[in-house]
C-alpha cells in the first residue's frame, strides 16, 4: 500500500464468509417401556457458503453465493470485490486467517490489500448496528 499514488482514496471493507444449510440430527421418539423402535436417520445434509464484504463508509457491499469454501471459491471473492472498489479508489479488506484467505495461491487484484486480522481477536470485527 505503500506505493499508492499521493491522494488516492482509501476504503476500508470488512470480509467474512458463513456456511448456511441443514444438517439432520439424531432424533427422539415415543415409545412403550421396554421396546427399541427402529428410527431411521437421515445422513443427507446440503448447505452452500455466503462469501460477503462490505464497506460500511460507502454503503457498498459484494457478496458470492459458492457450493464450497476452499482457495478456488475465495479467488472469486476479491474478483467480485475489486469490482466495487470506488473508481481510481484503493480498498484494504480486513478478514480473518482462514486458510483460503492467507495461501499463496490467492492472485489479489491491484486496487486491493488483504489484512488478516490477529488470531483470537473478536474485538476487532466491526460493530453491528449503530
């Protein structure tokens, strides 16, 4: 970021990602004492993953609905994000360490700088509501 040009504006993004789905859990059942019905159990399970950033200051937000969370998925992201980088802007996008988000393999995009936030740091993320 250091090699920005003189008076180029800076937008701060906050990025996450959140596996939403169903997966069946055992279940109980009535039964008469002393009697073991069969209960069979739904292993199926589907879920897909939101990837999600948003810039609280500009209003602005870019958001990817993926069937998996891995490198490939999350080269995606900042792809999608870069895209809504104000014009001539610069965008720093903090997120956590997830594996996917701090492998070498991850191309970032010019108009973007990823922080990854300290381990254990929940006080960091950004405040909800207000």
């Amino acid at each position: 970021m250091a090699d920005l040009p003189e008076g180029t504006p800076v937008a701060v993004w906050f990025q996450d990602e959140a596996r939403i789905g169903q997966k069946n859990g055992r279940v109980r059942i009535w039964a008469r004492k002393g009697t073991r019905p069969r209960l069979p159990a739904d292993q199926r399970y589907q879920n897909t993953y939101l990837f999600g950033a948003i810039c609280p200051k500009r209003g602005a937000g870019a958001a990817l609905v993926l069937p998996t969370a891995n490198t490939e998925a999350m080269q995606l992201h900042p792809d999608e994000i870069s895209k809504h980088v104000a014009c001539k802007a610069h965008a720093v996008v903090l997120m956590d360490r997830a594996g996917w988000h701090s492998t070498g393999k991850l191309s970032v995009p010019k108009n973007i700088t990823i922080i990854l936030l300290p381990p254990k740091s929940p006080e960091l993320n950004p405040p909800i509501g207000d």
